[in-house]
C-alpha cells in the first residue's frame, strides 16, 4: 500500500517469478499460461503501468529474469522460454524508452544450488555437470 505517493517514481525492482520442473516440450498448455502469466505478464502489466511515472523522473526499471532466457536447460521449456521472452521484453523497453532518458534492464542470474534445486535431482544434476 502507497502511503503519501506524491507520484515521483525514481526507480522499480521487479523480482517475483515462478519455476516449475515439469516443463519439457510435452509439458501441458495450463502450465505454460500460467508460467507465462506470472513471469511474462505481470511483468508487462505492471511496466506499463509504471512508465508515465518512471518517464516523468528518468528514472529506471530493473527486471530479475534468469539466464536459462540466454541458455537452455534440460526438461525445462516452457520456463526457458518464458525468460527468454522476458529478456526480449525488457530489450524491447529499454530501446522505446532511451529517448525518455529511462533505464530498463534485467539482471539475469545463473543456476545457484538451493534446496529448490536440490530437490528435483535430475534438473540439479543437469546444470551442475555443465
């Protein structure tokens, strides 16, 4: 909740998202929407929303994506193509909105070994052999 907003807007951190380890190519279509909705969506939504307000400052949006969008991991499509179409999204920004003097750019880390990871032995032991 906003409290005293007085519209000034310097900067944005996205940093929500949503992986799933069942989406190979033979993953279902209700699991790619919402693996789009939540990482591809939500993000443009809200940019959108944000923007006259980011313009007004020259300010700048900063989007954690993933470097599977750059790089593809085994068994994992449809959320490697959900980063990737986010890193096209923020590129795409970036570009209509330099001559507004507003920064958009995403910091894309790498597989980082968590109990999240670790708790679907093939994905972890995929990544790590690379």
């Amino acid at each position: 909740m906003l409290r005293n907003f007085d519209g000034r807007v310097d900067c944005v951190f996205f940093c929500h998202g949503l992986i799933n380890f069942m989406g190979g190519i033979d993953g279902n279509l209700p699991e790619w929407d919402l693996i789009q909705k939540i990482n591809v969506r939500a993000t443009m939504q809200f940019l959108s929303i944000i923007m006259p307000f980011l313009r007004m400052t020259k300010g700048s949006a900063t989007i954690l994506s993933s470097s599977a969008g750059e790089k593809p991991w085994p068994g994992h499509t449809i959320y490697n193509s959900a980063m990737a179409s986010l890193n096209m999204m923020v590129r795409c920004a970036a570009l209509e909105n330099a001559h507004h003097q507003v920064k958009v750019n995403a910091v894309a880390p790498g597989y980082v070994r968590s109990e999240l990871a670790r708790g679907n032995p093939d994905f972890h032991n995929s990544l790590t052999k690379q």
